[in-house]
C-alpha cells in the first residue's frame, strides 16, 4: 500500500510536463510569437514615421530657403528702386541742363554754325570757312571711354579766318561761347600776317588764321 501511494505522488509531482517533448516552452511560443510579430511591425512603423518627419522637415527647409531667397530678392529689388529714385531725384536736373547745353544727345551743329555767321557779320569779317568732321567716338587719355550707358564722341571743326586783327579771333571765341550749343576746345591754331604792314581796307584781311575746335559730346 506504501508503495501505490509513492507511485502515485510520483506521477502527479509538479516537475513534471505534460508536453510529450518535454520542453517547457512549447506552450507559450504562440503569445511570444505575437508580441515579436507585434514589436517588430512597430519598430518599422517607427522607423517609417522617422523617415517621414525628417523628410518632411527636409522639405520644409528647401521650401523655407525657397521663400527667404525671393524675399531677399525682393527686398534688394526695392533698395535698388529706392537708390535709382534717390540717384534720379539727385542728378536729373544736372543731367537736363546737360542736354539743353548740348553735350548728351544730338550735336546742335546748327548754332555753332549760326554763331560763327553771326559773329562774322558782326565783326565785318573778310573771310570764314569752316569745315565739320563726322561725329565719332573718342578716347580722352585720361577719362574712361564709357560714362554710364553714354560714350564720349568728337567732331573736328576746321575754321579759316581772314582778320582785321588779333582781337577778332577771341571775339569770334567768345560768340561760340555764348550763343552755341556744346562743349569744345581748341586743338590748335595758327596764325599768319597777310603782308608787311596792315592795311585799313576793311574788306581785305591783315591776318589769316587756321583754327582747329573739337566738340565733345556723349551719346548713348
């Protein structure tokens, strides 16, 4: 009787399975199966939203530098307005009294030929020719060929006076000064004596003389 009841607290002994296998796992790999499958589709849905938001934030910084670069662009477009305003309201009415005084723009040949007839009928001149190159650009040795969007041009003029005397050469000067339209200098000018001594005969000259002018302009 001793021996059927240590039998039976043998077989019903807790250190034993009932897995015929024998491995005491068997019974509980189908819930940590689960929790694996569970763990691992959410560390790829993590690493999805990850992948997301910095793709987003990487497209939010594009489209930022985006919008800064035309607000930037924007902002320099209006400083420049503001320049060229301020730059406008400074030089233009020095820019028009240029134009008026005829050195941007068109040659006013005109006047300076008007004033050189003017001044020969005044002065009872025996003698004027003149003769007019052609406008051409020209390079000063010290001033850049360009001012702006403007180019310095030249044209020669080639005066031949018969005078009365010296003084008739400084007023025919002067009457281009006041009365033609233009900036010009005098390139050279020679003097010769018609004669041995001067005569009173107003209609015949006592002095010839060859003048070269050069008139500056600047066309754009």
């Amino acid at each position: 009787m001793r021996r059927a009841a240590l039998h039976e607290f043998v077989m019903n002994s807790p250190g034993e399975s009932d897995d015929p296998s024998g491995n005491p796992l068997a019974g509980a790999w189908p819930s940590l199966r689960g929790a694996l499958v569970f763990l691992g589709v959410s560390a790829i849905a993590c690493a999805a939203m990850t992948l997301g938001a910095w793709e987003f934030l990487d497209d939010a910084k594009a489209r930022y530098e985006i919008q800064k670069e035309r607000l930037d662009k924007a902002r320099g477009r209006r400083r420049q307005r503001e320049a060229d305003r301020a730059m406008v309201h400074a030089y233009l009415p020095r820019f028009q009294r240029l134009v008026q005084a005829g050195f941007i723009g068109e040659e006013r040949r005109l006047t300076w030929l008007e004033a050189l007839d003017n001044a020969a009928e005044r002065l009872k001149l025996p003698e004027l020719r003149y003769d007019l190159s052609a406008r051409a650009p020209h390079h000063p040795p010290d001033l850049p060929p360009h001012i702006g969007p403007y180019r310095i041009h030249a044209s020669d003029m080639r005066l031949t006076l018969g005078l009365l005397h010296e003084g008739d050469l400084f007023s025919v000067l002067t009457e281009l000064d006041r009365h033609a339209l233009g900036l010009y200098s005098v390139v050279d000018c020679r003097l010769r004596r018609v004669g041995r001594e001067a005569g009173r005969d107003p209609a015949k000259a006592n002095l010839n003389a060859d003048c070269r002018l050069r008139w500056y302009s600047l066309k754009g």
